[in-house]
C-alpha cells in the first residue's frame, strides 16, 4: 500500500497526526483538513501495528464515532470514500458498518459507528478495539467517551502480541465555553471548571478562518490552514 496526503496547506494537522499520546483533540474552523488529517491517520496507525505473532499480518480494529446516523453518512462516511472508495484501499460491508482493509501485511477492520439510541451504544461498548476516532467529538456524550477509553486497546489479543499503538482522537469545531470538551482541552476539572486539572490530553488549534474587524464585520484571515481547498 502506498498513501500519500500533503497538509502543505493545514501545517497544524501534521503534528496532530504525529502525536503518539493516548488522548489528542483537535479544533478550528470548516473545511481547515482536520477531518481528512483524522481519517488518514486511521489508516498510518493500521499500517504501523505490529505483525502478528501467530499470522505476521498486522491486525487493528478502529472504530470511526459520529453521534447520529445521519450525520455519519452525510458527513463522515462522504469524506472516508472521497479518500477511500469502496474497493480501492478495502471493501465496504454494509451490514456491518465496516470498511475491512487488506493490503500486503496489513488486515484492518475500520468499523463506523453512529450513536442515535441506547442500542448503538450498547452495539460500540462490546467491540474490541486498538483505537477510535472521534468525528466533531464536541457532540460525543462524555460518558461515551470515557466508557470508550475502556474498550481500546483489546484487539489483537496479547496471545497475538497485542497492539503496538493505541488512542482516542479526534476533530471538531470549537466547543462552547463551560462544556466538557471545553474543560478537557482548556486543562480544568470538568466538573468544577475553575479548577485546573490536567487532563492528559495533547491539544491542537488552528487558526480562526475569519477575523473580526467592526461590530458584525469579519475578513478572511490570511493564516488560515487549507485555504487552497
């Protein structure tokens, strides 16, 4: 498999895509390539996993999380095939949500899960994953997330070796202020945000895509990331 995107354009993604720490977030503005940075790092992270002990195929599970249905498939499933069409970099089973990569060495279930009811939550907290990615993960229930951090890395098995690489990251516009995202990446406690905690969590912002210069009047700002895009 040979892949290769350029962030020339959206400098602040590369080092988001690099960051090895378990929790990493980032945030800016429509159409900055944080969403494509995400999706691609899916697919390194897979390439990068250990072989196997027992088959040497280098084996993942990663679960791609959007909180409706309908914004998964508008939104999130659109920009995966837009980079990934059915049948190029793996195929897509409908029945199962899930986009199953075999290239060379690598075997990698990238599982797409929306969150509308009780089910679907139910359904994301039995998988067995190495890793998830959180799409506009200001919309994802706090408790979402944290029962997600339980489920990673548990797939492959220890008897297979066991994952070489595991986290949660994820995209999103900026949250509202006094939120839980807003406390997690702010480093305050999220249940009392006027105290600092440190939430372990590497952040990364890009720069506004507007700047504001009078009362209700805004121009484009000139360091904003993917402006070519």
């Amino acid at each position: 498999m040979n892949l290769t995107i350029s962030f020339e354009h959206a400098p602040t993604v590369w080092p988001y895509i690099m960051s090895d720490a378990r929790h990493r977030l980032i945030v800016g503005p429509f159409g900055s390539g944080k969403t494509v940075g995400s999706l691609y790092d899916v697919v390194r992270r897979a390439s990068q996993q250990r072989p196997s002990t027992q088959t040497g195929m280098r084996k993942s599970r990663w679960a791609v999380v959007r909180n409706t249905v309908r914004q998964l498939r508008e939104t999130t499933l659109k920009s995966w095939f837009d980079w990934f069409p059915n049948g190029t970099l793996g195929h897509w089973q409908e029945g199962r949500k899930t986009y199953h990569i075999k290239q060379g060495d690598i075997d990698a279930e990238v599982v797409f899960c929306a969150l509308d009811d009780a089910n679907d939550v139910k359904n994301l907290l039995s998988l067995e994953l190495t890793g998830a990615c959180l799409a506009e993960f200001r919309e994802i229930n706090r408790e979402i997330f944290q029962a997600l951090d339980g489920r990673i890395g548990r797939y492959p098995r220890m008897n297979e070796g066991g994952p070489s690489w595991i986290g949660i990251w994820g995209d999103s516009n900026m949250p509202e202020e006094e939120s839980y995202w807003w406390a997690m990446l702010e480093g305050r406690d999220p249940d009392d945000p006027k105290t600092k905690k440190s939430n372990k969590i590497d952040k990364f912002i890009q720069p506004a895509a507007m700047l504001r210069t009078g009362v209700g009047i805004y121009i484009p700002n000139p360091d904003a990331e993917n402006l070519p895009n």
